[in-house]
C-alpha cells in the first residue's frame, strides 16, 4: 500500500515542483511538459531542427524540459550574443551526466570542465602551445600529406572502373582518422599491408566504447527517480580507463625512448601536452561532418563547383597541386567553406552550457543550475539576417566579410565566448585544403541517373550532425596522373 502511494505522489510531486519553479521564476515560454517525462516524448530525433520549429510557436527562447531538467534554447543572433559574451561568465560551465564525470574524470579535460582556474590553465596550453600558428604551420606537412594520400585512392578506384561513383565518406574518414592521430601522436596507425594496424584498431575501439558507455543512461539522467533501477557499470568504466591508461602508456613509452634515442622532441601535440587524447573524439567526428556536407551542397550546386574550380585553376594551374600556402589567394574557396558552415554547422546544438547562478536572457530568468543551448542551425538560417537562408549561395561572404570564428553571432560553427573552440582554425585550415584538393583535381557529379537536386540532405540525430544518407558521386580527374600520387612526409 505505502509503494502504491508513493507511485501516485510522484506525478503530483513533480507537477507541485514545475508550478513553484513557474511561481518563482519567469520562465521562457516553451511546451507543456508532462509530469517526471517533461518533454522527453515530445522532441523529435533531430533536435536542433525540432527546436527550431518550436521558435516559430513560442519565440527565440523557450523552456525544453528534460524531465526534471530544464533546458533553454535560444534561436537568434541576438539571444546568443547574450548568452555567448554579456552574460558569458554566468553560463561557462558544463553539466556533467554520470557517465560524463566518469569519462572525464569528473571534469578534468578540456570539454567537461567548469569554467575556472583548471579549465583556463588547460585552455591557455591549447591555445598558446598545441594550437599557435607555428605549431599549425610546422605540422602543414602532415595535413598535406594525408589529403594527397586521399586524392590518390580516390583516383586509383574511380580510374579502376570507370563510372563507377564512389561512397565519399569512406574516404573523408580515413583522412580524417589518420589525419588526427598522426597530428595528435606522430604517428600514423598502419602495418605494411597498409591497414589499420593492432595500436590503431585499439584506438578506434576505445573511442567507440566511450561513445556507447555515455549514451548508455541518457532516460535515467533526466529522471532522477530511475537512477536506482539504471546504476553505473562500475566495472565498464574502470576496464574503459584501463584500456585509455594503458594505450597511452605504450605510446608514451614510444615517445620516451625515440626521445632518448634521438635527444629530439617532436612537433606533433602529443609531445607537447600528453593529454590532447581525450579531445580526439570530437575532432574526427566533426572534421568528417564537416568536410561531408561542404561536397554534397558542391554536388548538388554544379555552379559553385564550377566557380571555385575556375579559381583553382587560375591561381594556381594545371601543372602542380595545391597547397595550404594557396589558400589566401583562394577568396572564393574560402567562402564555400564559410556557406557549409553556415548551413551545417556540425554541432547545430553546441555543447550545453550550465548556469553557475541566476542570470536573466532575454527578459526571462534563468535558475541556476539549469543548461542552456544555442542553435546556432537555426541561428545561421535567421530570414531577418540572411538573405534566401536555405540556399547555397557562397557569394554571400564575398558581399560582406563575415567572421567564423566566435565575432559575428549570426554564424557560430565553433562557439564563441569563454567556450570558443580553440582548434577553429586548424579545422577550416583542413576542411579549406582538402575541400580546395578535391575540386582543383577532379569534378564531381551525382551517380548515373541522378539530378543534382535529388541528393538527401537529411540529418541523422547526434550531437555531430552527419547526413542520413551517405553520398555517392562521380569523381573524374581533371589533372595529370603525375599529380595524383601522395606527397608522402616523414614524421614531424
């Protein structure tokens, strides 16, 4: 009987704690939210787009509510500005589920930290040591390197069989994988056959692992009164660190000894700061998103691709590749990648930012302790700021200069504020290279029987957005077979 009654309570318990959180609190308007649930049942799995439609009912700030957690979108330049630089220093930290705390050591990288002294100290050696522009500049090498070695299997399998199209994610993650561990480790992941070698496929394994243990309990983080029936693994965890710890030992130990050997360090991050591992994950996955919607708007839009090769070849011809060193002489190129990042943002919703106080947004207030996203998808397709928002229209860079990086709070792929992504510049460094490498040595077309305006361009749910339907095309190579091979380097 006593268990039957405190099932009934529950319901009556959370609706009391929502109509005190409303009596106390201005909150921004938002749907109804069901008692324990919230507004669990009612997001759609895209959520940046299902938000998005929700801003047309009740405005650019509503209340999202995670079962007990409440949840603020905002979904305009001038809300994120608010949230992002007025009031950034009360919105810097991170809310941490239990698995999170658990793979983060409690907050302790980079990502999951809360704005403080740990967080600014580990920000500051991103900044000025692992990001620089001399870091950047001394490891072009390695990025060059690894696009030309994706430029060459690209051609080696469309000349195999000709009209034959070609999966292109296959090949952008592959870039991007060797692309990270050989900037982050020195060290590219293969044996002598060319395949992913034992140290490589451990690597890819933890990093998976780590994505399935923190999505594991995400209906018990919302809803407190479940954590009892969904406890941690305990085990899962310690066995996942124990993988971490002892990759990294043997890597370090790697490094140890060819420093001995060599009495040199290298230029790569891992011999700078041991511990940029944990940012990997969102870096590749971002990187392949990334770089994957930039050639499917090119597929689709013959005309930029067209432009941008015109460009190519005037600067610099048909009788050498690119190079990073091109990039300031390629302003339209430049602005492709700017257009991508305006349409597809890889994270649409940001990471959620925590309120470390009460803080007021937008006239409305803010509890402490509550998250907040920005959706910057729907921010970057604002008809009040952008003109015809849902077309591919790089020209729009080229009318008005417009920052990417953090300034200008109509386009935010990286964040901006305390929380700014500092390798922001290393990824359009990479997406501008690869996508320039791409267009100057092939042109691209749908598969047989297919019209350019018939490519898919849904979303499949995530924090990185990928596309719904991965995209085939047909490369044909526009140089000469020379220029096609890897322009192989040593470790840096």
């Amino acid at each position: 009987m006593a268990a039957l009654l405190l099932l009934l309570s529950l319901p009556l318990a959370v609706a009391l704690y929502h109509v005190y959180y409303r009596l106390r609190f201005r909150l921004p308007p938002g749907p109804f939210p069901w008692p324990v649930v919230g507004n669990l049942y009612d997001i759609k799995p895209v959520r940046f787009r299902c938000f998005a439609e929700w801003a047309q009912s009740y405005g650019p700030i509503l209340s999202v509510w995670f079962g007990s957690t409440l949840n603020v979108v905002v979904s305009s330049s001038e809300l994120a500005k608010e949230v992002l630089k007025e009031k950034d220093g009360h919105l810097a930290d991170r809310h941490r589920s239990r698995s999170a705390r658990k793979l983060s050591r409690d907050g302790q990288d980079l990502i999951w930290a809360d704005y403080g002294p740990h967080y600014v100290k580990v920000r500051k050696v991103c900044t000025v040591v692992l990001f620089s522009p001399k870091r950047l500049e001394l490891l072009r090498p390695i990025r060059e390197d690894e696009i030309t070695a994706m430029v060459e299997s690209i051609y080696h399998d469309s000349t195999a069989s000709s009209g034959k199209s070609v999966v292109i994610k296959k090949y952008l993650a592959s870039m991007a994988f060797h692309n990270i561990t050989r900037l982050v480790f020195g060290k590219r992941f293969v044996n002598a056959e060319g395949a992913v070698d034992k140290q490589g496929q451990e690597f890819k394994a933890i990093a998976i692992n780590g994505l399935k243990l923190g999505a594991s309990l995400a209906m018990a983080e919302h809803i407190p009164w479940l954590r009892w029936a969904f406890p941690l693994d305990e085990d899962a965890f310690t066995q996942h660190g124990a993988r971490m710890e002892r990759l990294t030992r043997d890597i370090m130990q790697e490094h140890t000894l060819l420093r001995k050997k060599t009495g040199d360090a290298k230029n790569h991050f891992f011999d700078a700061l041991l511990t940029l591992k944990d940012e990997y994950d969102l870096s590749e996955d971002t990187i392949i998103a990334l770089l994957w919607w930039a050639m499917a708007e090119l597929i689709r839009n013959p005309r930029v691709q067209q432009k941008v090769q015109e460009e190519l070849d005037r600067v610099i011809g048909t009788d050498r590749i690119m190079t990073e060193l091109d990039i300031p002489n390629l302003p339209y190129l430049q602005c492709v990648v700017k257009e991508s990042l305006r349409l597809h943002p890889p994270t649409p919703l940001m990471l959620p930012h925590r309120a470390n106080t009460n803080v007021k947004i937008g006239g409305y207030d803010i509890p402490k302790g509550s998250n907040v996203n920005v959706n910057v998808w729907a921010v970057a397709r604002d008809p009040a700021h952008w003109k015809n928002p849902l077309e591919f229209r790089p020209e729009r860079f080229v009318e008005e200069d417009i920052d990417i990086k953090g300034h200008d709070f109509r386009v935010l792929p990286f964040g901006a504020g305390r929380r700014v992504c500092p390798g922001a510049q290393l990824g359009i460094d990479l997406t501008t290279s690869m996508i320039g490498h791409l267009l100057h040595q092939f042109n691209w077309a749908p598969p047989t029987g297919m019209r350019p305006e018939e490519i898919n361009l849904e979303e499949n749910p995530g924090t990185v957005t990928y596309m719904k339907n991965p995209v085939e095309a047909l490369p044909t190579p526009r140089l000469a077979p020379h220029l096609y091979k890897r322009v192989a380097v040593d470790t840096i």
